[in-house]
C-alpha cells in the first residue's frame, strides 16, 4: 500500500473522519421525562429547519462544498421532499452501564410528492467517527454526513432517526464509549425508542410504516450492525440492514494495527477507543503513560471528542499526525513507514506487550487491550443475521481495511450457515460483472469520481468517495423490500 506524503497525511486525517458538525443545544421543548430510563424521551423533539428542495440543494453544496450539487444529485436523485430537522433528546447508558443522556436528529420528508406522503419507512443511521464534540445530525448547516444522509434518505421519502451518540452535543458523559459493542447498539436502539415517542408530536408527516431500516457508515458501519444484532436478538423486526466500511472484525484489526499494518486515522482512533475500554473495563493501563508517550500522555483521556478543530489539536502537537509507533518499533512493514517516527503516540513497551500476547494467545487474548477488542468484536458473538444485509465498501481503504472487515464478515457469516444471497457485499473500487450487475452505476460512478480525484484520491477515499456510493446501493437495494 503507498501512502502520500505527511502534509497531504496531515489532511487526510481531517478528511477522513466522516461527519461534522455543530450548533448549540435548543429548548427542547416542554413535555419532559426526566426519568434518565433508556429509552425515554427527555422532551418533545424541535424543529430546527425545514427545508423546501430548493433550499436545501443550497444548504447540501454548503456543506459539501461544492457549487453545483448537479454531480451528487447523479448518485442520490434530485430531492422530491421538503425536509424538517428536528432536535431531540434521550435516556441511555455509558459504557460502564452509568445513566445519561444523548441527542439526535429526526429528518422528517414532507411536500406534495407522492414519495413523501402517507406511511413512510424509517432508517435507523449511526454516523461515522467524528473528533468534533458538538456534533450534531441535527443540523446540516456544515456537516457533510447529516447533509448527505439527508440528500439520499429524507428527500426522497425515509423518516432518518439519526443519534449523535453519548458523549456528543449535550451529552454529559464525559467521553464516548466508542466501538463499545453493546453500549452503542443500546445508545441507538435508545435512539430509535425515543424517536418513536417523539413522532406523534412533529408533524402529520412523521408517519412511519412497519418498515425499519438500519444503515451506517464507518464507526457508523460497526453501530449499525451491532443495531441490527441487538434489534434481532429483542425481537424488534428489522426489515434489512446496510451497513458501510465498518470495522466489524475489531479484535483481528487491532492485531494488524499492533503488527504494523497501521491505518490512516489511527492516532485519532486510538485514543477514542482506549479511553472508551479503559471507562468501560478499567484496566487497559494503571496510567495514561504506561500506554501513551510523555509528550502525549497527560490529558489525552480527556481529549476526545473535542471542541477544538482536528486541525488544531494536530498544529499544537496535541496528537501526532501519523506517528502512532516509535521509528525503531519493530516489526515495520514495508509501505507503513510513515506511521513509524517522532514525536509517537504509542509507548514501544506497551506495543511489545500487545504483540507478545498476540503471539501466545492468538485466539485467546490475555492482554487487557485485546480481551477488550475481542470482547467487542461483532464477528465473535456467536450471532447471525436473520435479515438481509448489505455489506458495502472500497477495497483499497487505507482506514478500515476491507478485505479484514467486509469480506471477512460476508465469510464468518456464510460460514456460520446464512445463505449466501443474505449477505451480500460490495465492493464499490471493483469492474461491474456485466450489463446486468446490480450495482453497475455505483461502480461505474465511484470509477469516475476516483479518476477525478487524482493525486488525492487515497486521502478522499474513506470519507469522501466511498460514502456517496455505498448509500445510493443501499437505497436501491432497500427498494426490494
């Protein structure tokens, strides 16, 4: 794999995390449940903006940032709905079980198109990894994920539940549980109960049919299956999932990570997930230092998510940009050297340890970190799907590796007895099979969106010309059902 020099790096890692955003917290209203129970809604859900087509073809090339928004409009259809973004807040967990609250947005599809009338679907949507504490799917004035979701689902007729998670916006919790298997799929599930709850007070057009769908990207890919997992396993139906570029496989990628085989993001990924299993399972290290290096390691568990830009925490070497190993760490393969130098995030000590134990316990993980990885990887639980899914992604992903997590999920759960025409995969940077390949446009489409992007395409690759792709499939193939 060829990775691009460290100032393009530098970019790439704000790029590549999908989803931003931000706005204050609104009076939510005044019917509350103060109860802090899962599940419940804390107030009636606001509309932030209701946006006519017109209006929100504008606020879409914002967001993007793009002048024309004809391109996109190739992949997600021009949008037939007005949409209502409307705010709301609920009851859920940390990920040691610890009562709190999160928030979200509700895009409610309105307007006199026959799409956007009558009983609608709902998608369930878990958004990707985002360093911006005051992210919010709420509104998509500037953030490019809550734009785009919009662009592909409530304009063209899907009621979007869309969760910020705990410890974004005005969550409390004083981090985010991140990759936590259970607490995230609780946290959307919690989400999605308090939505309901919400709908009756919206509109009329937040009218929702027996369909539930649930989809999301990156981080968002892992939450949305583990959605789909925990939904299955409450008896909740769940009409078909899609589920992106996710890091389903989470023990066996954090053991390529330690090996050397570093993604691009991981020294903003790992501090996410090493404070969320060290609040969750309080032993990935006595100190902060034990893991992180001296120029790193105070404050760093408080760091993440941050309201201060990405760009800055990186500028004021809050964070390395790639280093996330020490230049003489071994081993160091070929093609992952700018993941290796100094200043470096991750103490050689600590990786020898995690290496070590990878080693004599390959499948059964004595070292906390990788207990921790295990514990929370969606393909050891043991579990199959009983609703259709999608399996979407780009095989050359230089952030959450492909063939490790999506083909492999499609093989642990074909392997686990699940017909084959249940779990279907794509992938987006591959030929079409023909005329008659279903996915023959979103292949052709990535093609051409990746030629255009020239030299920047691997730093574009995750967080830009993948996402776009994999929803349009997803809305296609949610059409069957």
């Amino acid at each position: 794999m060829k990775f691009l020099k460290l100032a393009a790096i530098s970019a790439a890692c704000i790029s590549v995390l999908a989803g931003c955003g931000g706005g204050d917290s609104p009076d939510a209203g005044s019917s509350f449940d103060l109860s802090g129970a899962p599940g419940s809604l804390i107030a009636t859900p606001t509309a932030l903006t209701t946006l006519t087509p017109a209006a929100f073809t504008e606020a879409l090339e914002k967001a993007l940032g793009v002048a024309d928004a004809a391109n996109l409009f190739k992949i997600t259809e021009v949008p037939k709905c007005d949409i209502t973004f409307n705010y709301f807040q609920y009851g859920t967990v940390g990920g040691a079980g610890e009562k709190t609250s999160a928030s979200g947005g509700i895009m409610v599809p309105g307007g006199t198109d026959p799409a956007c009338t009558g009983p609608r679907p709902v998608l369930l949507y878990a958004h990707g990894t985002s360093t911006n504490k005051n992210l919010n799917m709420a509104n998509p004035d500037g953030n490019r994920e809550a734009a785009l979701v919009a662009a592909m689902y409530a304009a063209q007729g899907y009621i979007v539940v869309a969760p910020n998670y705990a410890g974004y916006e005005s969550s409390p919790l004083p981090y985010h549980p991140y990759l936590n298997l259970e607490q995230q799929a609780q946290d959307v599930v919690d989400a999605l109960t308090a939505a309901r709850k919400g709908f009756a007070t919206i509109n009329a057009n937040a009218n929702a049919n027996s369909k539930l769908f649930v989809s999301g990207y990156s981080q968002g890919g892992f939450v949305s299956m583990a959605a789909q997992r925990k939904l299955q396993l409450a008896g909740t139906p769940v009409t078909a999932g899609a589920h992106h570029s996710g890091p389903y496989n989470l023990g066996r990628f954090g053991d390529a990570v330690y090996s050397g085989n570093v993604n691009l993001g991981a020294t903003l990924f790992s501090p996410l997930l090493n404070t969320s299993f060290q609040r969750t399972y309080g032993n990935i290290y006595a100190s902060p230092s034990e893991m992180y290096e001296a120029t790193f390691a105070t404050g760093i568990e408080t760091l993440l998510p941050s309201t201060t830009p990405l760009n800055t925490l990186l500028s004021t070497g809050k964070l390395p940009a790639t280093a996330l190993f020490a230049a003489d760490s071994l081993p160091k393969p070929a093609g992952f050297e700018l993941f290796f130098g100094t200043p470096n995030l991750i103490k050689t000590s600590y990786r020898n340890a995690v290496l070590a134990d990878a080693v004599a316990n390959p499948t059964a993980p004595q070292h906390p970190l990788r207990v921790a990885a295990y514990k929370n990887d969606l393909l050891a639980q043991n579990w199959t799907p009983a609703q259709p899914m999608l399996l979407c992604g780009g095989n050359a992903d230089p952030t959450v590796f492909f063939s490790a997590n999506t083909s492999t999920a499609k093989a642990y759960f074909n392997g686990k007895g699940v017909p084959d025409q249940a779990v279907t995969v794509l992938d987006v940077d591959s030929a079409p099979a023909g005329a008659n390949d279903p996915f023959l446009m979103a292949k052709g489409g990535f093609a051409q969106a990746k030629a255009a992007a020239g030299s920047a395409a691997l730093e574009k690759y995750h967080g830009e010309l993948v996402p776009p792709f994999c929803h349009a499939a997803a809305r296609g193939y949610f059409t069957q059902f």
